[in-house]
C-alpha cells in the first residue's frame, strides 16, 4: 500500500498550515490557557467554520465536502502542530465517523446536516480509567415504550462540555449501540487536564431517554471502526505537536552559541536531534498508514489505528524528553512556548488508549491470527 499525496491534498495541507499560522499563533494558544476564556478559541472556530474545514468528510448529499480520511488526517496534524483549542477534532473525526458508520440514511441526514449548519458533536466511550472498548461501554442503554434508557458515566469526553450532541456508546441487550443524546440531557462536568486548551468532560447520563430514531442503527463492528478512525486521528494530532516541538529546538540549537559556535554543531546534540525526527517519521508514516487503512476499508484498519496511536505515544515520550534537555534550563519556563505543544501531546497520547494498552492489543490480534491459522493447518 502506497500513499503519495495528489495536487489536492498538497494544497490542502499547504493551505492549513498557513491559515492556521496566521490564525492560531502561540499568543492564541496562550490567551486561552491564561484565563481569558475560550473567545479566541470561539473565533477560530468561526474561521474554520467559514471555510467549510467541518464538513470535510461530510458527504455531498448532506451538505458536506466528500473528503475522506486522509486528508482529515492532513488536517488533524496541522491542528496539533499549533495546538488548536476549537472543537474542530472532537466534531469532525469522532462525532461525524459514528453517525457515518452507525446512523441510516434519515439519521445521517439529520445529525450530519446539523454539524454542516454549524453544530459540534463529540464521541464518549472511555470509562473512569480512561479504558474505551467497544465491545464493553461503560454507559447501558435499556429499551422502553418508546424508545431507549441510558444509565451510566462516560468520562474523559473530549468538548463534551461545549459540544451540541454527545454519540454515547452504550452496552444494550443484544450488542453495543451508538445514542445521540443532546448536551442539556446529560449532567455534563468538565474536567481539569493537564492541557488547559483540550475541554474534557465527565459525561453523566443516568436515566436519560431519548427517542428510538435517536439510536444509530449500525452493524456490528460499526462503533469500533468509528473509535478506531479517532483514535487515528487524535495520533496525528500528537505527531503534528512533536513536529512542533523538533522545529522550536532546530531554531533554537542554530542560534544558541556555546564556546563560539551554535550548539547545533555538537555531535550529542546532533544525535538527539536525529532521535526526534526518526520517533516522528516513524509515527507519522504509521498515522498516515492507519488512515489509508480507514479510507479504503482495509482489513488491516483495526491493527493500523492501535499501531499509530501506540507510535505517537512513543515518539512524544522521547521528543519532549529531548526537546527539554536541549533547551535547558529555558526549556522549563512559561515563557517558552514548548510547554503548549508538551500540554497536548502528553494529554492527547492518553486518549483511546495508552501506548501499552494497544500494544497489548496487537500482541492479542497476533496471537489470535496465529493460533486460527494454525487451527486451520496453516503455518503456524
């Protein structure tokens, strides 16, 4: 599998890290971290909205504009790369997947043309610690007269304290159910982070009801593919903050002098820096893969997703570990903007699961496809 980016997608990537540099410099990123609200953020947000960016995978036919996921995945990196504070990813690569995936054609037309009409949405999954698995949600949804109960606590949602429609994943009698639930149906918290500008939200929806055209009628498998199309997502939001972080300190090692040279001329600075770009290469080629993967439904996809999250992980651990030591004792203070690009990678990382928790799901994926080829008289 080969990916090359055409002409489109070139200028589509060319085209967001120049909005997004005018728009989102790190004085945005800091006037929302420093208490001023989330106004600068709301006004970005604008931006994005008036060039169409949150309908990029909508469909034509419900207002959107036909993309696919790679070039989502252009633009999530580019996002991560400055820190965006808006819900553009928590909309776009997890609310609008589960509609997709999940919802029938009336459902799809109905909650897809709400977000292309300007509304936000958000996925919840995770449970208390942060374990998301489709097939055990923490949320439980029970039939009635009408239509469907929930009882139960998602947490670390994230903008479920700004977003319009919450899709609650949700444990039912005969298998795992994706439920649009409005945001003033559920008893919403926000959460602190350790990243001021990423909104996380304690979603409570014990004795919610909603109606029956509010569960998304999907197959099996549909809600895992849709996590696994976020969790793709949110790892090039991490590869985009580490290509972030490499930049500041190439800048910063051609300008430092020490003993009358830069200290970019010294070999173990040299070597660190090579580390980071390899850890980066290595997780944006396993994120690009992944999204490959999702956008021409590979059977490789599920395996893809936990492999670029896993990547990304790594690489933010050994970047910023780095990126501080070669700034020095500069790099620990407020005033260096490394700290913003830090905050999100380090917080996105643990969303959709830790680097060891999918790890732990390839290695299961493994021996489960051994141990079948092997029962079937393959090699084993």
């Amino acid at each position: 599998m080969d990916l090359e980016f055409d002409d489109h997608q070139i200028e589509l990537r060319d085209a967001a890290r120049e909005l997004l540099a005018k728009e989102c410099p790190p004085a945005t990123v800091r006037a929302v971290i420093d208490g001023t609200g989330d106004e600068p953020a709301d006004r970005l947000w604008k931006v994005l909205g008036s060039l169409d960016w949150p309908l990029l995978t909508i469909p034509e036919a419900h207002g959107g504009m036909g993309m696919g996921q790679v070039e989502l995945a252009i633009v999530c990196e580019e996002l991560g790369y400055v820190a965006d504070p808006t819900p553009f990813v928590a909309t776009t690569s997890q609310f609008v997947p589960v509609v997709a995936h999940c919802g029938d054609e009336a459902q799809r037309s109905r909650f897809l043309g709400e977000v292309a009409a300007g509304g936000t949405g958000t996925l919840a999954v995770a449970d208390a610690s942060g374990r998301w698995d489709p097939a055990s949600p923490p949320v439980r949804a029970t039939r009635t007269a009408g239509g469907w109960r929930l009882d139960g606590t998602a947490c670390f949602v994230v903008d479920g304290d700004r977003a319009d429609r919450i899709a609650v994943l949700a444990a039912a009698d005969d298998g795992p159910v994706a439920v649009v639930v409005p945001a003033g149906a559920a008893e919403v918290r926000r959460t602190p982070s350790f990243d001021a500008t990423l909104h996380l939200a304690e979603v409570c929806v014990d004795g919610v009801e909603v109606d029956d055209d509010a569960c998304l009628r999907g197959g099996p498998g549909d809600g895992a593919r849709a996590v696994e199309e976020a969790t793709t997502a949110m790892a090039l939001v991490v590869v985009g903050a580490c290509q972030r972080a490499l930049d500041l300190v190439l800048a910063y090692v051609r300008e430092r002098e020490q003993f009358g040279v830069p200290i970019g001329s010294f070999q173990a600075v040299k070597g660190k820096a090579v580390d980071m770009y390899v850890a980066i290469e290595r997780a944006r080629a396993l994120g690009w893969f992944a999204a490959l993967t999702a956008a021409e439904d590979d059977a490789r996809r599920s395996l893809a997703a936990s492999m670029a999250s896993a990547a990304a992980s790594e690489a933010q651990r050994l970047v910023f570990q780095h990126a501080i030591q070669l700034f020095g004792g500069i790099g620990f203070t407020w005033e260096n903007d490394l700290h913003l690009y830090l905050r999100r990678a380090k917080a996105a990382s643990l969303l959709f699961g830790t680097a060891e928790e999918h790890r732990a799901r390839i290695g299961s994926d493994a021996l489960a496809a051994r141990g079948a080829a092997h029962a079937g008289g393959g090699p084993a």
